[in-house]
C-alpha cells in the first residue's frame, strides 16, 4: 500500500558564504511552515578561517546547525580538491548516518555540494536541488551541476529556459519547478546600508565611486590562473579615481594565487581594499552603492539586474548562463577590460539600464520552494525516478 506523508525533516547544506545567502530566504521563511523540520548541516568553506569562518554568520543569524561537516585540504591543488570532495563522501556519510533527513535540499555545482549529494545516494534520501539547468561553460562547476540534477528528485530552476533543460536531460515535468532564484528574495528581507553604515561595518573609508570586483578561479583553465588575475588587476590600475573593493574568491583550483596577487596589489595602493567576508547585507548594500561590478560571479549575472548595476562579466566562467542588458562581457585582455569598465560606467550606459528587469524572478523563490516541500507527497513515486523521452 502506498502511504502519503509529508515530508517532516529538510536537511539542508550550506559550504560558503555564496550559498548561504542564497539560502537565507528560505532559512528565515522556514518559521511559517510548522511540519518543517530544519537540520543543518555547514561545511567547506564556513569552517576556514582563511576563508573569513562564515559559520559565525549562521551563528549570529540564529540558524542551530544539526552539524559541521569538515572536508576541506588546507591547499587548492587538483589533488587536493579530489581529496576533499572524497573527504567531503566520508563525512557526510557519518553525518546522515547520525541525521538523517527526510529530504535533502542541495543548491547550485560547487564539489563541496557534490560530495553530499553522492553521500545521500545509499541512504536512499530524495534531493530537492536549486539551480538546476543553467551553464557555466569556463567551470568544472558545469560537470557538477548537470550530475546532481540525475541526481535530484525535485528541480527548483529559476528561469523557464532552465526548466526546459531539466527536461531535456530526461527529467519528469513534474520534478521540475519554476521557482526564481532565492537570492532575489532578499532584496525584500534585508535592509540596504548607506555610505556610512558600510564604512563602519567593514572599517574601511570610501571616499570615490566603487568598482566591486570578485573574480573567482576558472577551473578549466587553472593552469591559466596567474595571467587571468594579472590581465584584471593591469586593467584595474588604470582607475585610481574608484574605490576598489574586492571580495574573496572561492576554494577552488589555483584561487591562492588570485587571493595572493590581489593582497599584493591592495598593500601597494591606496584606495583598494581585500574583504574576506562581506556577509549578505554588506554585500548586497555594496552592490547597490557600486558604479560597476566586475569579475565573474553568479552573483553579477543573477542578482545584478535588480540594482540596475552595470556588470563587466570577464571570461568563460560564466558563458552559458542567461544575462541581462546590464552584463558586458569581455575577454581577459587588460586594455580590453579597461575599455568594457569605461562602457560600464559611461552615463549613457547607465541610463539605459533604467527600465530593466530581473529574469530570474521577482522575490518569491523561498515560498515556492516551501509550498513544494510542504506537499504530501508519496515517498515511493519521489525516490522512484523515471526517464522521460523527448
């Protein structure tokens, strides 16, 4: 006989700063739904202090952890990132053995992630996976993402395009759920800091327009990682009129040579600064108070639109995904770089971002995603996937 239940215990996983914020909508929205159960479970990158120990984030917010699930090698080798995502197996594996949920709910193409999914796999635990169907040409990330949607049993894309290569990859229709991004829920949540506020938060003096730049490592072209940072910070000197603010990459192959070139720069200038966690709030206000953003963050083609923020997108990492009008993309040529931050920051490109609008979503990706969890829903026809034919 077949029994309907709800799903009672959401495990979610959270390995970095970029994740959590995504997350964070939901994870504040959870209180509303009293059949929902949270355990959370941290890894990765929150529990390195080289990485600014974001935990204390979770902390503060008063998020209770279920547990913390260490994985990490202290280098960025490819061995090392093999390892840690074979570490990363391990312990998961123990923490669902202790804590175990009914279903997971996993987010995005970091190896952090993966690891826990491949962990839930034996446990028979049913996968609710968000970010599903986009591309990152430039990333093993790409390779990542696809698995664990073949992995997942319910898909919270955010755009329709997106859902359609869900389908494509022979998921069911009803798996598939347009929910928007989750991070363009906080635009509603989190009050934006002024000038002043940011200034005090990160005791830092901002006294030019900012240029926010986050470049992260291109993990299919790691051996390339010193030219890439070089070409950016060549193209960088050439705007001593800017406050420069640069946030901290991802643990990824190489990114020890991105943090070190850019700690060199900042020591040697004098309107530069190296913030190794912003956390959600001063990130977002950061964004808002920016005159452009460049590198090649998720969070320069997602969120970006809705602060009508100019965007220099540099390189691979990205291609594939969906990008507004506000996203110029550039290769990583230092003077063709220059010239695509002046575009970016010219009046008449600016003023042509005025009617724009977010494609993925409006603000309301956390109660869709909660309304589908909250469902009866039968266990069996959930874990029991079917290949759908074109």
């Amino acid at each position: 006989m077949t029994v309907q239940n709800n799903l009672k215990t959401i495990g979610i996983v959270t390995t970095s700063r970029a994740d959590y914020g995504i997350y964070y909508p939901i994870l504040k929205k959870l209180d509303e739904f009293p059949s929902l159960n949270l355990k959370l479970f941290v890894a990765g990158m929150h529990l390195s202090n080289e990485f600014g120990k974001t935990i204390d984030t979770i902390h503060n917010d008063g998020f209770i952890i279920s547990e913390k699930v260490e994985m990490l090698l202290a280098s960025d080798t490819p061995d090392a990132i093999s390892k840690s995502i074979g570490m990363g197996t391990i312990s998961f594996s123990q923490c669902f053995s202790n804590n175990r949920p009914d279903i997971l709910l996993v987010l995005g193409d970091r190896f952090e992630m993966y690891s826990a999914v491949i962990a839930a796999l034996p446990y028979n635990i049913p996968i609710a996976h968000i970010h599903g169907g986009e591309i990152t040409q430039g990333a093993i990330d790409d390779v990542i993402r696809h698995s664990i949607t073949k992995h997942s049993h319910l898909h919270f894309v955010s755009t329709t395009e997106y859902a359609k290569r869900v389908y494509q990859m022979g998921e069911e229709k009803w798996r598939i759920i347009i929910s928007g991004a989750p991070s363009i829920d906080n635009l509603k949540l989190i009050k934006l800091l002024n000038k002043n506020e940011l200034e005090n938060r990160l005791n830092i003096v901002i006294n030019n327009p900012v240029l926010l730049i986050t470049f992260h490592p291109v993990t299919l072209e790691y051996d390339q990682t010193q030219w890439q940072i070089n070409e950016l910070l060549a193209s960088i000197k050439n705007f001593s009129n800017y406050s420069i603010i640069f946030t901290f990459p991802n643990a990824d192959t190489n990114g020890r040579i991105i943090i070190n070139q850019i700690r060199h720069f900042v020591n040697s200038s004098t309107n530069s600064f190296f913030i190794d966690n912003l956390g959600s709030q001063a990130y977002f206000s950061l964004m808002n108070l920016a005159s452009a953003m460049i590198g090649n963050s998720s969070s320069g083609i997602i969120e970006s639109a809705s602060f009508k923020l100019p965007v220099v997108n540099i390189g691979t990492r990205q291609s594939g995904r969906i990008k507004g009008k506000n996203v110029i993309d550039v290769d990583y040529n230092h003077e063709n770089i220059v010239n695509a931050i002046k575009k970016a920051t010219h009046q008449d490109f600016i003023n042509s971002l005025r009617n724009i609008n977010n494609q993925y979503g409006d603000g309301d990706a956390a109660e869709k995603i909660l309304n589908k969890l909250n469902e009866k829903i039968c266990y069996r026809k959930l874990l029991c996937k079917k290949f759908q034919d074109w």
